[in-house]
C-alpha cells in the first residue's frame, strides 16, 4: 500500500478532525440548530459503533486501510458500515489490497474537482464474507484487480459503480 502514514499523521488527522467536528457542533447550538448538532452526534456515534465492529472482525489490514482511507483519499467521502460479526482472518491483505487497488483506479480517473461519495459496506453470512464498495461514477472502464481467493465483481448502474469483493467463511 503507497501513500501510508504514520501512527503520528493518523493521530493528527485524528485530533483536525475532531477539533473541526467540535467546531461545528458549537456552531450549530450557538445559532440554535439544536437538531442540526444533534444530527452530528449521532452520526459520530453510530461511525463509533461500526469502527468497533470492524475492530472485532479481526482483520488488521483492512481495518487499517478502512479507518484511514478518509486521509489517505479525501476526494473520496466515505461512510463504512460494518454489519458483520466474523470474517475470514487469512484473507485480511486480499482484501485490503483489493480496496487498495480498485480506489487508486479510480482515483486515476477522477474529475480532481468533485467529490465522491463511497458508501463501504461490510457483510457476512455463515458461508460468505463480502465487502461491497457503492462510488459515485459510472467506472465500467476500471479493471477489476485479479485475486485468486476472492470473488471480485463489478456492476455499474444509474451513476454508480458497485465494486464487491467477497470470500467463503472459514471453517
């Protein structure tokens, strides 16, 4: 993975992010919108919760990739949700270096003006383990990455490409 950063950079991300967080929280009580903060804290609150469920997944490079995607890729708004509550732990660098590659094709082919909402969303059966990667823009021209041991897939509809990147449970 290119472009890695420093437990020290992670903490100062961190610390911005919150602090700007903080900021708008105040401003929106100081001008009365009670629900408007509100709305802000309970987005933050349920972004906990996902984070803890992606920590308990046991996945350490994913995980990783995951939680600092925001900073490494800010062109990229990403929302993560983690709906599963076990994975595949042998196929942790696959899956990461699958997000790796299909975000840095993309970014290859992106408008630097706009942003891009990606909404990551985390799955699991008794029998499959899938991540699926809903972006903003139709990428039918990206190559999906070759991975021998997952199941990667791409289908583009409506303005936005759904990346899926999925694996039999172990066990």
């Amino acid at each position: 993975m290119e472009d890695t950063l420093t437990m020290a950079q992670s903490l100062r991300h961190a610390r911005h992010d919150f602090l700007n967080e903080l900021q708008l929280i105040k401003m929106n009580l100081d001008l009365g919108r009670i629900e408007q903060a509100q709305a802000i804290i309970r987005s933050h609150a349920e972004a906990a919760v996902h984070a803890s469920r992606l920590s308990a997944l046991k996945l350490p490079r994913t995980e990783e990739w995951l939680l600092v995607s925001q900073w490494r890729f800010p062109e990229f708004q990403f929302r993560i949700e983690c709906l599963a509550n076990k994975a595949p732990h042998a196929l942790d660098e696959e899956f990461a270096e699958t997000l790796e590659t299909i975000v840095q094709a993309i970014k290859g082919h992106m408008d630097p003006w706009q942003d891009y909402d990606c909404r990551i969303e985390i799955t699991a059966t008794a029998a499959v383990f899938t991540i699926k990667m809903d972006a903003a823009g139709n990428w039918a021209d990206i190559e999906m990455p070759p991975v021998p041991v997952l199941q990667v897939r791409k289908e583009c509809a409506g303005g936005r490409t759904v990346f899926t990147a999925s694996a039999q449970m172990e066990g």
